[in-house]
C-alpha cells in the first residue's frame, strides 16, 4: 500500500492531478478541497494517499491531510457509496462541514451534493452518526490532527466546468454554475469553489 507521495506538482486538471516522484509520474484523483491548498506547478507536495484496486484499473487518490483520507475511507464502507461518490462529498463539503450535517440529521444539505439522493443522505447519516466525532472540540481536533492527466482546457472557466463535470454534474448545470460566477480574474480553483458554494446554498 502506497501511504503518502512526496513530488514535484506537474499538472493539476481538477479533479485529477499529476506527480513527479523521482522521475515517477504518478497519476491520482482528488478532492476539491485538496486542490484548493495545492501549491503552484513545479513546487513540492505532499499527499496522503489511498490506492483503490478494480478488476479494470488501479487508481490511487490523494488528499491534503490525513483527516480527509480517513473520512474518504469511512465513506466508501457504506453501502452504496463508492470511491468516485467519496471524493464527490469530499469536493462539496469540507470535513468539520460533513460531521455536521451527519451529527445534525441535515438530510436536506447532503442531498445538495450530485449522487447524493435522499436514501443515500439517510444512510449515510444512519452508518456514521456513532462513528464520527460527537462534540465541537473533538470536529476541532480531528481536523486539527491532519497535514495540513487529462484533456487539457483552453480557460480557467472552461477547466472549472470539466472538473464539475467529473464530479458528477450535468454538463449544462456545470456550465450554469460556473456561469453564474465567471470572472476573468479568478483562477480554476476559486470559481469551482464558487460554484459548489452557490450550489449547497
């Protein structure tokens, strides 16, 4: 098992990015909430990682803390939800923000999240009410605890609408969300957080 990648970032095309390890490039998949702490092109990163194994790929994701890379684990032990639906909750939500909702009983918040229906929001909050942190404090110490490619876009607006799109949004919804908060001066990553934002609203 491959626990951590220490590289150079080479390319990064939400939500897959490109690692030189050592003259190794490693490809993986992440969450949105990884890319938004992601340094520029050609500096070193660091990456938790967890390599998810099918009869037809091997595909490794990669998250900013261990605390991310914990609850992407805990959620694709739920049935019903696989790896691609995991890093889907985590790009819409952060990890204090997912507690929450489960410890809250917001069924309504969760089913905001594309893949996420109303059985599913159900479910999930039923399988991880006792598993997660109960308290405050212990959602701070949890995120406390972490450390904290594909067809190339012509656009920072057009990569956003891609990177919705492999998240699970319709391509006309992604392109209305990006849309709605276009700027020429923001860069991919602010107007997909943008996007998800307006979106869980």
């Amino acid at each position: 098992m491959i626990g951590f990648l220490r590289g150079k970032l080479l390319q990064k095309t939400p939500p897959q990015l490109l690692l030189d390890v050592n003259g190794v490039g490693y490809e993986l998949e992440a969450p949105m909430t990884t890319f938004y702490d992601l340094p520029a092109l050609g500096a070193e990163v660091r990456l938790h990682t967890h390599l998810v194994v099918r009869e037809d790929a091997h595909i490794l994701f990669g998250f900013a803390s261990e605390t991310e890379r914990l609850l992407f684990r805990t959620l694709i032990k739920v049935n019903g939800v696989g790896p691609k639906l995991a890093l889907t909750i985590l790009s819409g939500q952060s990890v204090v923000e997912f507690y929450r909702c489960v410890h809250d009983n917001d069924v309504k918040s969760l089913v905001r999240l594309p893949g996420v229906g109303q059985k599913t929001a159900e479910r999930l909050i039923i399988e991880l009410r006792d598993r997660l942190p109960q308290s405050g404090d212990q959602l701070g110490d949890a995120v406390a605890s972490g450390d904290v490619v594909s067809l190339a876009v012509s656009s920072p607006k057009q990569e956003a609408i891609a990177a919705l799109i492999a998240l699970g949004y319709k391509p006309p919804e992604a392109q209305r969300m990006v849309q709605a908060v276009a700027d020429d001066d923001k860069s991919c990553e602010d107007l997909i957080r943008l996007a998800l934002r307006g979106a869980l609203r």
